[in-house]
C-alpha cells in the first residue's frame, strides 16, 4: 500500500495543520482516518485532502491559517523512509467565518463526536470557531448557549467542504470516513458528525503545538 497506488480497503490517514494568525509558531492539528473502497491512486487522495481542508476551513474563523495537510498510509512509518507512504503539501486558506464577538481562548474547543453504528463515540476538538457571545456558564463550566445553532452549522460545513461524499458507506466519494482501532483489523465506519459541546483542552496537548 502506498499513496501512489491502493486497493480497495487501504487505509490512510488525513492530517490538517492549522495556526492563529496572531502565533504562527503554534500549531495544531486535526486528523481523520479513511478507508478507500476500490483501487485508485495519489488523485483521489488529493481530492479527499482538498475536501477534508474545505470542510474546516467553512468551519473556522478567518484567523485560522490552514499551512499543511499531510496525506499519509495508516501503517506505522517504515525504516528505511518510504517517500511513496505519504503526502505532504501546504496549504493557502483561512477561516471562512468572521467572529461577531470575541473568540475564546485556543484552548476551549467546539468538541464534535465521531458516531458509528455500534461501539464508542470517537471525538474531533476545532479551536478557534466559538465566541464568547456562543456560550454560558452556569455552573461555572461553559456550554454552547444555542447547540443545534452549532449543529447547523456543522452540517453546512460537511456540505460545502465536500466531505459529505465520504461519510456513510454509501456516500459517492472514493473513501468512508472511518475509525481504526490499534490493528487494522478493526474499522468502525461514521455514520455522523454531531456537535456535543464544548470541551477544555490544554495547549501542551499532543496535537496542538506542532513547530
């Protein structure tokens, strides 16, 4: 398997890069696993990319910066360094949407659940789309003020971005959006994406500063 030539059932990996305007020098990043239906090749990756991209970029505020997406095989990275495993390009977008109040801190995050059609939710965090204008505290904790708002606005994102092709098994795209337990062996299709709420996640995460 590699990201020149695949079967159907491969999978890969799509990773978005992402950073503030105001910080460059943090990054973070969203990935999203896929499992490919038929044989294809590096084409259909990029188109797969270009959706996973657009579909963020319609759900961040314009001071998001999308600098990189990474296209890679789910296979652990081989030694000697494979170059046919992956691809990496940079990207040039920004957020689509302009805050109507200010934004919260990075490290308060839109949470979305991952469902499928049997076993755990899977979660996705995206920093930089909430305002403080969106939420409420009443016990102390936020929450969205007005949650199917967000819903909808999801929705519209998947939508615009494409990414709706590769959600379902029978969506017209060339991959199902999918999560991969530790082995392979176990691939769990989405069958959804649903806005659950907000979530605190901490700056020195895994996934958020990527330099």
């Amino acid at each position: 398997m590699t990201v020149l030539a695949f079967d159907g059932g491969d999978l890969f990996t799509v990773r978005v890069t992402k950073h503030h305007s105001l910080n460059p020098s943090n990054k973070w990043a969203n990935s999203y696993e896929f499992e490919a239906k038929d044989v294809g090749g590096e084409s259909q990756l990029l188109d797969l990319a270009t959706a996973v991209a657009d579909f963020e970029a319609a759900l961040h505020y314009d001071t998001t910066i999308f600098d990189r997406v990474l296209i890679s095989t789910w296979a652990p990275d081989s030694v000697p360094y494979n170059p046919a495993t992956f691809i990496s390009s940079t990207l040039t977008l920004e957020g689509a949407i302009s805050p109507t109040s200010d934004p919260l801190a990075l490290n308060q995050a839109l949470s979305v659940t991952r469902s499928s059609s049997s076993g755990r939710f899977g979660h996705l965090f995206f920093r930089n789309c909430v305002s403080e204008g969106d939420v409420q505290a009443p016990a102390g904790v936020q929450v969205l003020s007005d949650r199917p708002a967000y819903q909808t606005r999801l929705d519209a994102a998947i939508a615009s971005g494409g990414l709706d092709d590769y959600i379902g098994v029978g969506g017209a795209g060339a991959f199902t959006l999918a999560m991969v337990g530790k082995t392979a062996g176990e691939v769990r299709y989405i069958t959804f994406l649903r806005v659950q709420g907000m979530s605190t996640i901490p700056t020195d995460h895994a996934w958020f500063n990527r330099t």
